[in-house]
C-alpha cells in the first residue's frame, strides 16, 4: 500500500515535472521569437566583416526592410572621406528654438515615432544671471510663437566627443569612432546593456524600448548601415552627423532645415571651412568642458 | 573515478526526496518562478516600453537588486576568513553555507543583468576570442569577469572540499584557491563600484568613497542575511549552528555598518556643505526636488533602520539577545537593500544630464521579474542545501555503503 | 383808438411771426449746419475721449478701426509720411501695390536710421518732380534692374555687398565666410549661399516669429499601450 502510494507520488512528481518543463520551453520560444533574428544571429561586427560579408549583409537588409516597408531600400556602407574630421558649429544668438531640426532629423534618419525618440533635445534657458542652467532649462517649452522674449535655446545632441565616455564603457565594442569623428553604432552587435547611456554626459544617446513603427510614407529608404538604418528594438542609437548624407558631402538634414542658420557644419581638417573661421573668429565654447571629452560641437554667440 | 560520478549522482539524488514541507517550499517557489518567466517573456516581445526604464533613467529595479546582490556574495568571505584562516571552529562548521550563499547571489547576479539586456542572446558578443569584448577599457567586461571567476572559484572549492570531507580527507590542496577567493571577494565588489565610479556624467556616483560605500555596505548586509537564512536552515534541517558563529558574525556587522553611516555621513557633509550644482541628487533622495519627492520617505525610512540597527548591533547585551538580533538582521537587510539598490540607481540618474527630473518606480512586469529571479535564487540554495547536507552529515556515505553492498551482493 | 390799439396788435402779431420765422429759418438751416460740423469734428473729440478704443488694422497696416468698425486714419502717421523728407515716401505711401511695404518700412530699424528708399532702390530723394525723383544715376551700384533673386551666381556676392553689405559689414563679411546666414548644398563641394533678402526682408527687418513644432513626449508620458 505504502509502495503503490510512494509510486503514484513519482508519477505525479514525474508528470508534473515534464508539464512544467514544456510549459516553460513554449513560454521561452513564445518570447524569444520576437526578439531574435536567427538568419543573422552570427552575423560579424562591421569592423571585423571581410566584403563578401559586409556585401551579403547589406542585400539581406535590403530585401528585410524592403519587405517590412513595401518600398525599395538602399544601406550603403560608404567609408569615410579622407582627410576629413567633422566638427558642427551652433549659432546661440540664432537659434529660435523652433524645433524644426529636431523633426528634419526624425525623418531624416528613420527614428521610432512611437514610443517617441528624438536626437536633438533644444533646451530653453532664461537669459539673466546664470550662465547655461541645465536644472532650470526645459526641453518641453511650447508656446504659441518662438522665440519667446527672455529666453534663448540650445539645441543639444550627440558632441562626437574626441574623448568619448560612451565607446570606453561599451562591453562589446558595438559604439567607436570612425576615422571621420563620427561616433557610430553597429545596432546588430549592440546588446542593449546601457552602460553607454550612463556614460553619456549629454543626454544624446536613446534607448529602442518597443518595435520600430515608422509609417511607411514618411520614410528614409536611403539609409547607411551605421546610420539611419531601421533599427531593432532593444539597441542604443544617436545622431550620427548623417553620416549617409555627409560622406557624400551633403550637410546633415538639421543643418539644412535650419530656418535662420544657425548649424554650420564641415571639415576641422580644412583650413578653409566654415567651422574652422567660426573656431577661429567667434568665442566658441563646448559643453561641460570639464568633463575633458573633447566634443566636436562648438557652440558661439 | 566512476564511482566518484556515481556517488556524484548519489548525492545528487537526495534533491528529490523530502518530506511535504520540502515539496511545499519547492512548489511555491516554481509557481513565483513561473510568474518572473511569464513577465520576462511579456518584456523580451515587446521591449522595455513595458518596463519603467526611459533615456533618463536608463539603468533601474534590475541594476539596483544586481548591485545588492553582489554586496551578499561578497560578503561570503567574511565567513571564510575566520573559517580558513584563523581556524575558528564555530564558523568553520556553517562556512559551506556562506560559500552557497555566495554561489547563489553570484547566479542571481547573472539573471538579474541577464535580464536587464535588450539583446540577452547577444551575450556572446562578450566572449573572447569569438566576440569582441572591450577589455581592459569597459568595466562591464571586468564585472563579467571577475563574478564568473568567483562563481567558478566558490564552486570549486565548496565541491572539492566537500568530496574531500565525503571521503574523510583532508582539503588543505585547495587552499591556494581558498585564499584567493578573499581579495576576489573584495574585488568583486570593487569592480563592482567602479563600474559606478568611473563615470563623471554622473556626479553622484563619481566619488572616490563609493567603492568604500559599497565594501562597507556589503559586509553590513550579507551577513545580516546569512544569520536570518542560517537560523532557518537550522530550524528546518539536521544540522546545529553553534550559537558562537551567528555572535562572531553580528559583532562584524557591528563594525561594518558603523563604517556604512560613517561614510553616508562624509558623502552627506562634503555634498551639502559644499553645496554646488552636485548637491542635486542628494538633495533629491532625502528632501525631494523641484517637487518631486516621491523617494525621500524611502531614504529616511532606510537611514533610520539603519541607525537602529547599528544601536541593536553595538550594544552586545542587545545583540546576543536572540529576537533583537533577528529584527536588528531584517532591519539592516532592508535598510541596505533601500539603500544600495534603489537609492544608489535612481540618485545617479536624477536629475538626468541635461537636469531633468524623471520619477522611475519600477512596473508591475520589473516586479514580476525580479521576484522570479529571487524564488530562483531560493530555489538554487534549497537545492544545493539537499544536496550538500546529506554529504556533510555523512548520510550520503551511508547511502553510497548500502549501495554498494547491494551491487556487491 | 381802437384802430391803433388793432395795428400794435397786428404789428406784434407779425413781429413775433416773423420772429418766430427768422428763428425758424435760423434753427432751420444753422442747427444740420451745426450738427453736421459737430459730426465731422467729433472723431478729433474722441480721440481724447479715453472712452473710444482704437485698435490697429489688420488689413491696413498703420491704420486703426473704431469701435464701430469703420477703418480710421492716424493723423500722425499720414501726415509724416506725406511731407516726408523722401519724396517717393510722399507718393507711394498711398498707391495700394506700394502701402504696406513703405508703412512696414517707417516701422522698421531702417526707417529709424535714414535707410530710405533711394539707398537701394536708387533715384533722387530730394527731387522736387516725379521726372527728377526717378533720375537714376548710373554710374554707381545702387540700380535695381534685375529682381534680387534673379541674380546670376557671380552677381550674388556683389549684390550682396552693394545693397546690404555697405552698412552691415560684419554680417557681409561673415556671411562670406560661411557662418552668418544660410546654405544648402555639399559641405565639400558647391553650395548655395542664401543672399541676405531671402530671409531679410529691407522694408520689415524685425524677424517675425513663427509657431514652433511640438514638443517632445516626457518620458512619464512614452506608455505601453496594449
């Protein structure tokens, strides 16, 4: 009697057990299945791609966003220019806080609408005694007109720090800087630890927290691999100076857009440039210059 | 060496066989267990949007339970020190329940950043030679590193010295490695605190008395949480706790966690003294800023757990009174946990780098995850517990007898 | 007796007719006389009425309605412009195409610093005739005979310098260099370089404001739906 009972425990032990294990494996595939891509799980880091592969993992995106989208897409790989080092300038005296580049780049560079990402957060601080108070500045200003009297706006993205804090803490080297002084994101290799976010001193670098919806209208199907491409959920990403527009010489789209210009953009390398007068004839000040990361974006009044 | 692994499968054995409690505690846990698997597979189909975790506070309830965990493993030495080193007979008995405890947090540790990643099977772009890990630069690759070290030192040890009391040798062999887990313990955390430390975007964690915050506050708490689990693994098992060991261990606490609030208080004079732009986050974990002060009932309630607890530690009268000890461990657990955890992560975060508030309590899907992750903790120390403590008690040598009376005959 | 006691009688009678009359006639013809001065003077009296509101014309810009919606002139205003010391001021003030442009001009910097009319648009301001108002000179730069922004690429930079440049020379300088203003193009190759009038506008040089685009989301506000 003991014998039979002690057997039907083991048996519903057993069973309960075999239950447990599938119901846990169909949970795990269940989740798993939205997340991973099992056609480029090996894929290589872009810097450690030989050309067959680079070249084969740019058609297999293609045909993937082509597909998503419905319209045809092009991801370029393109090299940086030789000779070049980018630097941005930024017009305080101009800037009326119209958020005009801050939309150019979302359509620019193929950002999620929802939940919302924006590279460029303008920040509107109160002229008067304090120098650039970032506790009292505010980014969700709107009124009815701009600029609003008693105030000047500071659009701040990613610096493209010489010095960058973000590349020294990645674990997997997913973010460095290329030769041009862009500092990139391979979104395949990146695996979304945020270390780099805490790292950031500017607040520049955003986090995919859903799938990307982008309405197929509005967007970019011209787009770079370390750049504007679509990205996955649950990587980093951050301005990249348009690096599909300006390693074919364009300027980025927020400088473009800019209705009073205010974004100067070109080449530290070039003695010639706009941003080499504006370094050498205009008070130009960085960021947190204390904090010794070098950034490339100068700011001037 | 196949009657090794056979008397390995032995012993092994014994984690299914328990009486009803036993099955009670396991089934409970697997249900929470079932809970923390159902949320995390919510959180890996449709992203973090379903988290608390925003640009602003881009680290949250993971990284804070993370970060107290690694103060519990590290803790683990402060049992061995006495047990290994000054031989000291009462501690020497439960040190394989430290080392378990360590085992454990170390795994929790891993789950927990495991959890926390947007790409968690792109782990193996960490590896060396197969992916491209960012050493020496990144201390995330030193953090991975040195707690898969410990992880693998402790086991080591705790399984050597196990077989060797299995067969009635001696274990002095391992020794080199026992005394390498106590500067690895130390480290742990350390690396643990630089990963905090080495970054000036955020002020709050940029000091150079964080990474002796941490040590201080690690030994205080994971201590404080062997004396709780060790009463109840007393309670409910064979084995006997001299009551030496548990006082030895609360005298400890007594000191670390005098350091603790010495050193919360240097934090707290240099910051409010010196009341620059960095004053910011301390000011918001205890008196709330620009009206936002949703997290200083927290702080205030750990701050003053704290006290008590240190009040309850240092007086010996009280500490050896038995209740007073339980409730002085449960206070420094919580105050520690608040403390480290939660009022380490936030603070860092707010205000953000370009001074914005962002209020983070963690969703009901972190929760879930979270409470997941410590039913699987519990459930890893009950089962390594069946499993080691037949073995210590030398049942399981009787079993292995009996069993090869059987096979001889 | 009684007959002169009649005529006195009549006599009164008549006068005070004839009085009434004359009265009459005067009250008649003096009082819509009077009225009608009343009613053209009455604006000028309610101008220092604090209880008559004036506010400016949407449509016509330096003028302002009355309460009761009729579109009223500012007599300071007129009366500058028509005696002012630029005589194409004095003339085009009025012709509808040119209203608005010199109206925005008297309000703007330019106005205020004797940038008038002939300093770009050439001519004699002191002429005395329309002929002499409109002699050109020719020798010299400030001759329109192309619309600005019909201007070839290596007109623009003299153009440039020659409306705009001979007063705000920081501007024109920094503007060839690349950093005042405007410019599309390639950053390493050919740009275009924004003439100042395509975002200065020379007869209303305050910037107007514009709507800015929304704001971003809070991150309480970024929420999970569904």
């Amino acid at each position: 009697m003991e014998k039979k009972s002690k057997n039907e425990k083991e048996i519903n032990r057993r069973g309960f057990m075999k239950t447990a294990a599938l119901g846990v494996a169909g949970l795990a595939a269940q989740g798993c299945s939205g997340n991973i891509n099992f056609d480029r799980f090996f894929q290589s880091h872009f810097k450690q791609m030989d050309k067959e592969e680079l070249l084969s993992t740019l058609k297999k995106l293609e045909a993937e966003y082509s597909a998503t989208y419905g319209r045809q897409f092009v991801v370029k790989a393109t090299k940086p220019m030789e000779g070049t080092l980018f630097g941005y300038g930024l017009d305080l005296s101009r800037c009326i806080g119209c958020r005009k580049c801050v939309y150019a780049c979302v359509e620019e560079n193929n950002q999620i609408r929802d939940p919302q990402i924006h590279w460029i957060s303008v920040m509107r601080n109160k002229k008067g005694d304090k120098w650039i108070d970032l506790e009292n500045a505010t980014r969700y200003y709107d009124p009815k007109e701009v600029p609003e009297d008693g105030y000047f706006y500071i659009p701040i993205g990613c610096q493209m720090c010489e010095q960058s804090p973000c590349t020294k803490v990645c674990p997997v080297q997913a973010t460095w800087k290329e030769a041009d002084g862009i500092v990139v994101v391979d979104y395949d290799w990146c695996i979304g630890c945020r270390y780099c976010m805490a790292a950031c001193p500017y607040g520049a670098r955003h986090f995919n927290l859903a799938q990307p919806q982008i309405p197929k209208d509005e967007i970019n199907t011209n787009t770079h691999y370390l750049g504007n491409r679509p990205r996955p959920k649950g990587v980093v990403e951050k301005c990249t100076f348009c690096v599909q527009r300006t390693r074919e010489g364009k300027y980025p789209a927020c400088a473009e857009i800019c209705p009073v210009g205010a974004r100067k953009f070109g080449n530290l390398l070039d003695p010639d440039s706009e941003i080499r007068y504006l370094i050498e004839h205009k008070r130009v000040f960085r960021l947190k210059e204390d904090m010794n990361t070098q950034p490339k974006f100068y700011y001037f009044f | 060496m196949l009657g090794k692994i056979r008397n390995f499968f032995i012993a092994m054995k014994n984690i299914f066989h328990g009486g009803p409690l036993y099955y009670g505690w396991i089934g409970f846990l697997l249900v929470i267990m079932l809970i923390g698997l159902l949320a995390y597979s919510f959180q890996l189909k449709h992203g973090f949007i379903v988290t608390s975790i925003r640009d602003e506070v881009s680290w949250g309830f993971y990284i804070a339970n993370f970060t107290f965990l690694v103060g519990v493993a590290a803790a683990a030495v402060l049992l061995v020190v006495p047990a290994y080193i000054y031989h000291f007979a009462p501690v020497k008995e439960i040190v394989f329940l430290g080392e378990i405890m360590a085992i454990t947090a170390i795994c929790m540790c891993i789950m927990f950043v495991t959890a926390d990643l947007g790409h968690p099977e792109r782990l193996w772009h960490m590896a060396p030679f197969v992916g491209r890990p960012n050493f020496p630069s990144s201390l995330l690759v030193w953090d991975v590193l040195v707690l898969n070290g410990y992880l693998f030192i402790n086991l080591t040890i705790f399984l050597f010295v196990l077989y060797k009391i299995y067969e009635g040798k001696s274990y002095s062999a391992i020794m080199p490695l026992i005394i390498l887990s106590i500067p690895w313990a130390v480290s742990i955390h350390t690396v643990t605190a630089f990963l905090y430390n080495g970054l000036p975007a955020r002020p709050f964690w940029n000091a150079g008395i964080l990474a002796p915050r941490f040590l201080a506050s690690a030994f205080c708490s994971g201590p404080a949480m062997m004396i709780l689990v060790f009463q109840l693994v007393a309670k409910f098992t064979k084995i006997n706790i001299d009551v030496k060991a548990i006082q030895k261990v609360a005298e400890l606490i007594a000191y670390t966690m005098a350091l603790n609030l010495f050193l919360l208080g240097c934090e707290v004079f240099k910051e409010f003294y010196s009341n620059s732009v960095h004053l910011a986050p301390l000011q918001y974990m205890y008196f709330g800023l620009h009206g936002h002060n949703s997290l200083a009932p927290l702080m205030w309630t750990a701050l003053i757990f704290n006290v008590t607890a240190l009040v309850i530690f240092l007086i010996p009268a009280l500490r050896n009174h038995i209740t007073l000890l339980n409730i002085g461990c449960f206070l420094i657990i919580i105050g520690v946990y608040i403390e480290k955890g939660f009022g380490l992560v936030i603070p860092g975060f707010t205000p953000s780098t370009l001074g914005e508030i962002y209020v983070y309590w963690p969703t009901k899907i972190e929760l879930g995850v979270t409470i997941g992750i410590w039913a699987t903790g519990a459930l890893i120390y009950t089962l390594l517990l069946k499993f080691t403590l037949p073995v210590y008690t030398g049942e399981t040598h009787l079993q292995a007898q009996a069993k090869r009376k059987e096979a001889d005959a | 007796m009684m007959v002169i006691t009649a005529a006195w009688q009549s006599v009164k009678t008549s006068a005070f007719c004839g009085l009434g009359c004359a009265l009459f006639q005067i009250t008649a013809r003096v009082f819509p006389a009077l009225v009608c001065l009343f009613l053209l003077i009455s604006p000028a009296l309610a101008q220092d009425n604090p209880e008559e509101e004036l506010v400016p014309s949407k449509d016509r810009p330096g003028y302002f309605v009355n309460p009761q919606g009729e579109i009223v002139d500012e007599f300071g205003l007129l009366l500058r412009l028509f005696e002012h010391e630029s005589v194409c001021v004095r003339c085009h003030y009025e012709k509808e195409k040119y209203e608005k442009l010199v109206l925005d001009w008297d309000r703007s910097k330019h106005s205020k610093n004797s940038v008038t009319c002939d300093k770009c648009h050439g001519g004699n301001p002191k002429g005395q005739n329309v002929g002499e108002a409109k002699n050109v000179d020719t020798t010299n730069f400030r001759v329109i005979k192309t619309p600005l922004e019909k201007l070839s690429h290596e007109e623009v930079p003299t153009a440039a310098f020659a409306y705009c440049g001979q007063c705000h020379g920081t501007q024109f300088r920094d503007w060839r260099a690349g950093i005042h203003g405007k410019r599309t193009g390639y950053w390493n190759g050919e740009k275009e370089y924004w003439i100042c009038i395509r975002c200065h506008n020379p007869h209303n040089t305050k910037f107007q404001k514009i709507a800015p685009k929304p704001a971003p989301m809070a991150p309480h506000m970024i929420k999970f739906k569904g």
